[in-house]
C-alpha cells in the first residue's frame, strides 16, 4: 500500500516475523560464541582512516571473488524472482511511476523540476546510479543517491529536503536508479573516498550488539547456509530500494541496515550518518560488477 506522501514509514519496530529471525540470529550468535575469535577492533571513521588510506594505494583484495559474487535474488524463491522479473507484477513500478511524475513536476521558490535541468531522465541518469555512493566535488563530501538527490531539490529546487524513508524521496530514487537497470555497479574507492571506504570496511567487520554480530558473519562466512526458513544472501544492496513482502512497501538500504540491528539488538545509527553512507559505499565496492536491479523484490 503506497502511504500518503510526506510520510515516514515506520522501519525499525518488532514487525512480523521478527522474533523468528531473533531466534535464528541468537542460535547463529551462539554458534559463534563457541569458538575462539579475535577481539573486533574499534571502528576508525573516516577522519581516522586517512593514514590508512593513503598508505594503501593499491586494490584491496576482493572478499568475494567476481566470478563468486551472487545477487541476492538468487537465493530467493521462484515465486519472489518471477515478481520482480514481470513490471506488470512488480510492486516496486508503483514508485518508478511515482516518481517519474516527481521528475516532470515544478517544486520550491525556484518553480523548476528534475527534467528542467536534466532532460529525459532515461538519458541523463543512464549509469548514475552504478556509481554512488561518490564524493561530490563541490562539498567534499560522501553521498548516497538519495542525499545527492536531496542536494539537488534544495539547492537548485529550493525546495526543503525530503525526509528519509518518506514516499517522495523513495519513488524519486527508485526512478533514477531505474535507469540504471541491468548497469554493473562501479563505485570509486580512490583518492578522498578510500578513508570512507576504509571505515564502511571496519563497521562490516565490527561485531556489534547483544548477540555480538557482525555484517561478515552472516553475509561474508555463512551465506548459502540457511537462518531458519530463509537462506543468508551474500548481503549486495544491488537491488535497493526494494519492495519487501514482509514491508508491505518499498524501503531504502538504510532501512535494511536498521532491520539487521534491530535483529543484532543493536544501537540505530541515525539516518544519513556517516555510518551508514561509508557502509553503503563499501557494500557497493564488494558488489562491484553485479547490475543494478532497482526496484528488487524480496520475501
């Protein structure tokens, strides 16, 4: 059910199927726990990574090889990956249409849209989506598409920020990451980006929570294995933002990232935090060379 536009959608409560998927995390937990590990090191920002950063200018070595690396959809079910290969069935189209309107529409004291400046958004945002998160030469500073998508309705809009997980800001990104469909991902990590990617690195390999988890557990050692009724992706934002059955609606990969502290029964991260964009940015670089699949679909 698409909600009325401006609002949040609620993402982090104890919703349905919840304490199933505590139970299968606390069994993963223990299974972990009996057997000796190194003390996880405490997670460097971005600031702190630097040195890190510069001393390193090689590639990183890949986590996953490339010809390893599997889409989430793959671990679905066929009824789930026949859902999001149909657009007439798709839930997530909703969005995409949503927010192809949000394109042509004028907004702010500027009264010009999307389209004013960028044109056919089929051809001017064709690969966009592929490359974020990126380093915005004019701030310096790291965004994701949604918060460069939010750049550009205040600063050339002069329009307010949309606020995150609201229908508008979600149809918007969805629609531009759209046409990148079927595009393989292909962040950078060099230069003034390397200590963000640095710190998205340590926080996936962080062991965080009451049941001492971290992101690599689940998704860089066990996937294939199965958690309760469901088998553990290799954990590639590559489909996001994303209709999920059990959401009822399409959410953001932040979103997803709440979901999985709240299963680790772990402190949120505020929206936007550097946390979850140097997170999302070193997601992206492991995923490198999977096509973007945007809107997904997932159980």
């Amino acid at each position: 059910m698409i909600t009325a536009p401006g609002r949040r959608i609620p993402d982090t409560g104890l919703r349905r199927g919840k304490p199933r998927l505590a139970i299968g995390l606390l069994a993963l937990a223990a299974v972990l726990a009996a057997r000796p590990a190194a003390p996880a090191a405490p997670v460097a920002t971005a600031a702190e990574a630097a040195p890190v950063a510069t001393a390193a200018e090689a590639a990183p070595a890949r986590p996953i090889p490339p010809e390893r690396l599997r889409s989430g959809l793959d671990f679905a079910a066929p009824g789930i990956r026949a859902l999001q290969a149909d657009d007439f069935a798709n839930p997530g189209m909703l969005w995409v249409e949503r927010g192809e309107r949000l394109w042509g529409e004028s907004a702010g004291a500027a009264a010009v849209s999307c389209a004013s400046c960028h044109g056919k958004a089929a051809d001017a945002m064709k690969g966009v989506a592929a490359r974020y998160p990126r380093i915005d030469p004019e701030s310096g500073a790291l965004r994701d598409l949604p918060a460069q998508i939010n750049a550009c309705r205040v600063r050339r809009q002069q329009a307010p920020a949309w606020a995150a997980e609201t229908e508008p800001l979600l149809a918007m990104t969805v629609y531009v990451a759209t046409q990148s469909r079927g595009m393989p991902l292909s962040v950078s990590i060099d230069g003034p980006a390397r200590p963000h990617f640095e710190a998205g690195r340590a926080i996936y390999e962080r062991r965080m929570g009451q049941m001492n988890l971290a992101c690599l557990n689940c998704h860089g050692e066990r996937w294939g294995g199965r958690l309760l009724a469901e088998t553990i992706s290799q954990g590639h934002g590559t489909a996001y933002p994303i209709y999920r059955l059990d959401w009822q609606t399409v959410g953001s990969l932040e979103r997803r990232f709440r979901s999985c502290l709240s299963g680790i029964r772990a402190e949120m991260w505020p929206y936007g935090s550097s946390e979850v964009i140097d997170l999302e940015l070193y997601l992206a670089w492991r995923a490198q060379g999977l096509p973007i699949e945007t809107p997904g679909v997932r159980k």
